[in-house]
C-alpha cells in the first residue's frame, strides 16, 4: 500500500494536533480529507496544514468518500458512535477519541460490527503509548512484582475552562474513563466486579445543581484480588498530573509525572521544576505515537494496542459510576444491567 488516505472528522483541538500528526509526523499517511459542521472550521485547518486536502461538513460525505482508507475521529464524545458504525460499515480502519461511546448499545453495537466486519479500529487511550506506563505495562506482565494487590490511577487537569459547557457525568465518561483503562491496563487479564464512586463539586460549587461534577474518586475490586482507586480533579493549581501505581507481592511500579522536562532548578528559594500546563505537552509524544501504531497496524493488518473491547470495559466502569454517585453505594457490575 502507498500511504494510507486518512480522512479526519472534528477540526477542534484534539483534531488540529491529529490533523498535523498525519499531515507532517508520520512518513505512511496522507491528510485527505477533514470534516467539520462548523463552516470554514476544516478550510482554516487545512489552509493550516496541507492545502491538498479535501473539506467536507458532514462527516458522513468524508466516510462514503472513496478514496479514504481510514478515519481519525475527533468530534465531540456524543458523536462518535454514530459515526465509528457508518466508517465500519464502509470498511474504513477507525481511529477514535475516548470515549467510544457513552451507553452501552452503541458500545455493543460497535463491537459486533467490528467482528463480524474484521476492522481495524483502535480507540484514543494515550497511556497505553507513553514510554512510562509501556513499561510499567511490560514489568507487570513478566511477573516482575508478582500479584497486583494495590493500583492507583490519577488524572488532573490544570485548569477548569468552560465550566458552564461541560457535559453532565464528563469527569467519569471523559476523563477517568482514561484510569479505568489505565487500571485494566496495568492489571493484565483482570475484571472489575464492583465499583463505588463519590464526586463533588468542588472547584465550583456553584455549578453543583446544573450537573457539575469536577472531583471524583471510584474504587474497584477486581476478580483477580486487586483493590484500585481512581482519581480526577479538574484543577491542580501546579500544572497537569497523570500519574499510576501499582503494588504487588513483590515489589512496586509507578508511572507518569509532572515534570516538564529533566531540568531541575536550584537557587536561593531550594530546588523546584516547571510542569506541563497543557495535555499536549506532557502527552505530545504518547498522542504522536497512538496514530503511529495505529497507521502501522492498518499498512501490516495487525491488531490495534487499544480496541473496541478495552473501550467497552472502561466505559462499562464509568456507566457503573455514575450509578453508584446516583444511588450512593456499591455497583456489581455483573447484576447491573448497563444500557
Ligand atoms: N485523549 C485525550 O487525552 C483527549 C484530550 C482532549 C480531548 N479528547 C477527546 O477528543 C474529542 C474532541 O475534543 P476537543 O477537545 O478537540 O473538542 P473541541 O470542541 O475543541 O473540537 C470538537 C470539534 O468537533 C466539531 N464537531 C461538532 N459536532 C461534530 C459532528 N457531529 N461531526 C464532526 N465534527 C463535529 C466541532 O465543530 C469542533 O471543531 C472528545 O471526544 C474529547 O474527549 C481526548
């Protein structure tokens, strides 16, 4: 195959930092096309990174385009299981932001259609990419400290922006659905049985009524013995924080971290560091290299590190959240029919 014909759905800011990834950071794709409702949001993109590119509105036109091997979705979190089913049905390759879906039909559903169709599609779980929680993936795996008994799992954003616009149950469905997979992750061949979860307003209290929910904290016991936390804030006030733990019968492994770089700074007020204030820093290199594996997975037909199943699980333990803050106690997620 020659490049591989990317088309790009959502000219926002996961899309722009996609969009320049296929258009100038990987040798084996192209940026063919990139749809956007909003008009003029795609041409500004384009103009921006590859003049050759096609701009469509509806997302649907850049999926029936035939010319497309696959689709790079960035749209708004309630958008891409709708379009996920009309790119495997075209038989495009799919690569899509998290969450892949926000119930558990449009999840099912997804996962049928991936395997009775054989497509490829890899959802945008970063962690799974950087170097750190790789590795920390790879020690677990060989053994190196024995049983997972204890995991923790932290996500906080330096800053809450857009308070009033936030979705309802964002804080489990958008952001600690990336620690619910970093758990399964760090916890290989493991299944969560039960979920408990507490969350508040906090940074905005005045935002409670209208559905706000910017701290959170899920517990999960899976089957295999291990106790996990997860943990998000949306703003800690020194800079972005993902960070993992996992301790074991023998021994323990963390990764993540705050530093901006290895630079450490020692002067007359002690020793200090600078701290990434924005995603794409601290993550540039995981973002960079999910769209490198996945382009290499769909050139050589080989199966993607973060599939529509690891989705399915991650979103089955942030439904089970939200449950349990509705209901104020503990989830077993085989009695909880979630739909
Ligand atoms: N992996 C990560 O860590 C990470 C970080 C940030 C955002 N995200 C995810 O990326 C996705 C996009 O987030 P964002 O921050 O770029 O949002 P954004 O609001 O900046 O951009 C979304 C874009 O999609 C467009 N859009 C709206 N409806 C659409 C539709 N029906 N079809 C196609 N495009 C549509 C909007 O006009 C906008 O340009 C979300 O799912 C979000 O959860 C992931």
């Amino acid at each position: 195959m020659n490049k591989l014909n990317v088309g790009l759905i959502g000219a926002g800011r996961m899309g722009a930092f996609h969009g320049e990834t296929i258009a100038h950071r990987l040798l084996q794709a192209n940026l063919y096309a990139i749809s956007d409702p909003v008009p003029g949001a795609a041409e500004r993109l384009i103009s921006q990174l590859d003049e050759n590119s096609i701009a469509y509105i509806d997302p649907m036109e850049l999926i029936q385009d035939s010319s497309i091997d696959a689709v790079v979705i960035a749209s708004p979190a309630r958008t891409h299981a709708s379009n996920i089913l009309a790119a495997i049905k075209q038989g495009k390759a799919v690569f899509c932001e998290k969450p892949m879906a926000v119930n558990l039909k449009e999840a099912n559903d997804i996962v049928q259609a991936i395997d009775e169709s054989n497509i490829l599609m890899q959802v945008g779980f970063n962690r799974r990419f950087d170097k750190g929680f790789k590795a920390a993936h790879a020690e677990i795996t060989s053994g190196k400290i024995g049983t997972p008994q204890l995991l923790k799992s932290t996500t906080r954003d330096p800053k809450l922006m857009r308070a009033e616009s936030i979705p309802e149950w964002t804080i489990f469905l958008e952001t600690l659905i990336h620690d619910f997979d970093t758990l399964m992750y760090l916890n290989p061949g493991a299944k969560p049985i039960e979920v408990y979860a507490a969350a508040d307003a906090l940074i905005r209290p005045d935002l409670k009524e209208s559905g706000l929910l910017d701290t959170a904290i899920v517990t999960i016991k899976f089957d295999n013995g291990a106790l996990a936390t997860a943990e998000a804030n949306f703003q800690a006030v020194y800079g972005y924080d993902i960070r993992a733990e996992v301790f074991g019968s023998e021994g323990m492994i963390t990764a993540g971290g705050i530093r901006k770089s290895s630079m450490t700074r020692y002067n007359h007020n002690g020793v200090s560091f600078d701290t990434s204030r924005y995603d794409q820093d601290l993550l540039f290199d995981a973002y960079v290299d999910e769209l490198r594996s996945f382009v290499d997975c769909v050139i050589h037909n080989k199966p993607t590190l973060a599939t529509s199943e690891d989705a399915r699980w991650a979103l089955k333990i942030a439904l089970a959240s939200i449950e349990s803050v509705k209901n104020n106690c503990p989830i077993k997620l085989d009695h909880f029919v979630l739909v």
